[in-house]
C-alpha cells in the first residue's frame, strides 16, 4: 500500500491523518450551499465532518490550503486582488464575484479561515446558501488559543489582534447576514438545530468531535516552513545573479 502523505507532510513530520484529507472535486460545478462564517478553532473540524456525513461535500476547510498548494496560491491571489481595491469587499462587483467562484470550484461548502472573512463577497456571490456562525462558550478561551498559534499571521495579515476580535467579527456577521439565512450554532448542541436549518434528516451516528489543536498547529507550521523553505531558495538565486553580474568572467574561469 503506497504513503498517504504528500511530499511536504512527510518533509515536515505531519501525517496526512492529523490533517485529513483534500475533498477537491475537480470536476463539481456545484455551487456552495452551505457555508461556514465562524473563525477557526470554534469547532470548524467537527462541523467539516459532519457536513460530509450530511451529504454537503466536499467541504472547504482552512487544512485544503496546505493539502492543495495550488489553493493556497488562489486563495493568496484573491486575496491579494481585494487589497488593491478595498471597495470591492464592501460592494463586490460581477468580477469579483466571479474570482471568488473560481477559487471555491470544487466545492459545496466551506469552513474556516480565510474564506469564513469574506463575508460581503459570499452573501453577494452565493445570495442562496446558508450560513453557519459556529461559536464558543467563552471568548477568552477562543482568543487565547488564537493568540498563542496564530498571532504571527493575524498579526502580518491583519495589522493584530485582541479580545475584541471575535466579538467584532461575529457582531459583523449577525449585522449582514439576515436571520432566516444563518443559524448561530455551538457544536456541542450536536445533530439537532444544525440538521433542522439545513433541512436534512438527523443521522443516527454521533456527532464527530474532533480536537482541532494539534491539527491546527501541524498546518501553520508546514504552511511556516514552507514558506521559509521557498524563501531560501529565492534569496540564493538572487544572491547568484549578482554575483554573477557583478564578476561573471572570475565566475566562468573559476569553473
């Protein structure tokens, strides 16, 4: 039986079992249906499962970017087009929104970072899916872990964080989202609501629950080294060209 890890999972350590599998269906027209405006670490893992068991995969979660590296590199270049032009994340024109189609082909729902921030461009590109704001009990403890595995990426990405942000986030969501679009939802409610708003029968299996730290951090380190791995090997060739520019007959003779 072959390895189920790909190059990268075995560079760095982490099992393709810690991280589960990509879901990509590469040749699903589907449109999303179902997605997911909650920040990571509120129990976005489980619900990932659970959605496929429901019948709502393949599902979009913040771990494709690290299975799919040719995602990561979509999901950068959207991201990197709104930036050039903030007023298209408040009043998303036709082009956006079809950039935003292109980047979630394959999929019938979605989870996670960094799509769950894109809320004005999804409630434009998808008028007709539901929403899902999966919460926590307490804020302090959704920032605390936030805070201490992925602050250095908030912080590059979105100039910091603090105890405020997840409050504000979820605030923004409940003020554009309307109500008979999105259901607040806490996983530990199980089958119940979440099977009721999504209009499907409750399965019989329990509720996944699965701990989402370890694989949190297995996918922010591969996505660290990574980058730092591609980062080497850019500053050695530029350190190579002038070089070369700067003595290329020493270069040529010295061979």
């Amino acid at each position: 039986m072959g390895s189920t890890k790909n190059p990268f999972q075995k560079a760095f350590g982490i099992a393709a079992s810690e991280l589960g599998e990509s879901q990509y269906e590469p040749n699903s027209n589907r449109n999303l249906q179902v997605i997911g405006v909650g920040l990571s670490r509120t129990g976005t893992a489980s619900v990932r499962v659970a959605l496929t068991m429901l019948g709502f995969g393949p599902v979009h979660h913040g771990i494709e970017l690290f299975c799919r590296p040719d995602q990561l590199e979509n999901m950068m270049a959207f991201q990197k087009y709104l930036n050039a032009d903030p007023k298209e994340s408040a009043n998303p024109s036709k082009t956006t929104q079809a950039r935003l189609r292109s980047v979630m082909q394959g999929y019938r729902s979605t989870l996670d970072a960094p799509v769950c921030d894109f809320i004005p461009e999804l409630i434009a590109t998808y008028p007709k899916a539901k929403f899902l704001l999966i919460v926590r009990d307490s804020e302090e403890v959704r920032i605390d872990d936030l805070v201490q595995e992925v602050n250095v990426r908030v912080k590059r990405e979105f100039g910091g964080i603090g105890s405020h942000y997840y409050t504000m986030h979820n605030q923004r969501v409940r003020e554009l989202i309307s109500n008979e679009q999105l259901l607040e939802y806490n996983v530990k409610e199980g089958w119940e609501r979440l099977c009721e708003f999504l209009e499907v029968d409750v399965p019989e299996a329990p509720f996944p629950k699965l701990n989402e730290g370890d694989s949190i951090k297995a996918v922010y380190a591969g996505h660290q080294i990574f980058g730092a791995f591609v980062w080497g090997i850019y500053l050695s060739l530029g350190f190579g060209v002038v070089y070369l520019a700067y003595d290329p007959w020493r270069a040529i003779v010295e061979r």
